[in-house]
C-alpha cells in the first residue's frame, strides 16, 4: 500500500470531533467519493475521534489517501495512547458501552467502511484503521 | 446558545444551522427543556437539514430532547434527516425508535397541529 498524501488532526477537544470529519468529508469529496460515501466516511471518523476523547482524552487522527493494487482509498487511523480496551470482542459488540453511550461506535463505525482493524493494548493505548476505497 | 429556538403559538422550532459540537447540542436540550415549561408549548421541531453528520452521540442527544420534551408534555418532531445521513444512521445501527419524524419543517408543523391534544 501507497500513501498518496496524508493529514494528522490532533484529537484534544470535543471540538476537534467536528473538524476531524470535516476534514475527512473534504478530502473524500477531492478523491472523488459520492456525497454518501462521503457521509459514511465523515461518521465513521466522527465515531471513531469520539472514542480517543471519551475514552483516552487525546490523541490524533490521521487521514490518508492510499493506493493499493490499483485502487485507491481513504485510509483513517485513529490512535492514542489511552487505557486500551480490555475484551477487544465486546468493544466490537453492538449495544455493548462502558462510557455511558450507545454502544454503536466501534462496530457501528466498522459497517460504514469496507477494512477495520482494531489493535489495543491495556496501559499503552489503542488503534483503530479504518478504509474505504473508490468503486 | 448557537441554535436558534422561534416560538410559533404553541410549538418550538429549534432550526439547527451548523454543525455543532456535543456541547452545544447539549445546552440545546437544556435550553428546550426550560422554554417548553416556560413558554407552555406542547410541540417541539427539531430541525436537522443543515446537519452532513448525525453520529451516535448527536442521536442519543436528539433522543434525549424528545423524551425529555415528553416528559414535559410536549411532543417532539425531528425534521430534514438528508437521505445521505439516514443511511450512514441505518448502517451505524442507529434509530430514533419512538420520535416522530417529518420530511420537512412544513410536514413536521402539519404532524404536530393534527396530533390530538
């Protein structure tokens, strides 16, 4: 895989939820995704930046285009350096929270995205890689 | 307050005009609570045509509004879910499974002036 450009966001403030997935509707929209392809995508990073604020407090979102056996994709990869998440299995289960919310982040944000890797650690933080890639 | 809340006779329109962050959609569930006990009203319209992205959050907070609002005695209708946004919501597993909705402001002031009182 090719990273063609890429641009952090640092993930401090509830604030940044918004610029976060605006940046990414921006970037989607130049790639040439469709307006609903651009909206899973802009909710998908809303979720996913939501997690590093409710969960870890900081960390960055990277947005990335990349290409790969001649396809091209928008690649998200959130990270912190948070508490990590104990049973990566129920994180992934719908409806399941420990932070009071609905429990759709994370298997939610996995349904509007075509690849979805999770990789946590407790004590040293979690990433979450998310791509969607141009049909 | 970044939302604007109009009164027309006995309902709430809260028309939001921008994205807003999980703070000011809070205050807007505050703010409508106060206002539908301070102004009698007996409908709220929530208005969402604006907004690209409803997430799991600003659901859960329009969910909020609408029950609080009942609680308060006022019915609540969501108005302007974009057909893009309504998918994105369907796909994340989300719903707002009891509160009414409407296309538009138009059909939403219909649904409240027809629901019996």
């Amino acid at each position: 895989m090719v990273v063609l450009s890429d641009i952090t966001i640092s993930i401090e403030r509830e604030h940044d939820i918004v610029a976060a997935r605006q940046k990414g509707r921006e970037l989607a929209a130049r790639m040439g995704f469709s307006g609903t392809d651009q909206t899973l995508l802009a909710t998908a990073i809303s979720e996913v930046a939501r997690n590093i604020v409710s969960y870890a407090g900081r960390g960055t979102v990277v947005l990335s285009s990349v290409e790969e056996q001649g396809r091209r994709g928008l690649m998200i990869i959130a990270e912190d350096h948070g508490p990590g998440i104990a049973d990566v299995g129920l994180a992934m289960r719908d409806g399941y929270s420990t932070g009071g919310s609905l429990g759709a982040g994370l298997p939610g944000a996995k349904r509007l995205v075509d690849d979805f890797e999770l990789s946590s650690t407790v004590g040293t933080g979690t990433t979450v890689t998310l791509k969607k890639w141009l049909r | 307050m970044s939302v604007p809340i109009l009164k027309q006779g006995e309902i709430l329109i809260a028309s939001i005009q921008s994205a807003l962050s999980d703070r000011e959609l809070v205050e807007l569930r505050d703010e409508l609570a106060d206002r539908v006990g301070r102004l009698r009203s007996r409908g709220v319209v929530i208005d969402v045509t604006a907004l690209d992205v409803l997430d799991s959050f600003a659901t859960r907070t329009i969910r909020g509004i609408a029950y609080t609002a009942k609680l308060r005695g006022a019915k609540t209708v969501v108005v302007g879910i974009q057909p893009e946004v309504a998918f994105a919501m369907v796909q994340l597993g989300l719903s707002l499974d009891g509160i009414a909705t409407a296309l538009d402001l138009e059909e939403g002031m219909l649904l409240l002036q027809r629901w019996p009182k």
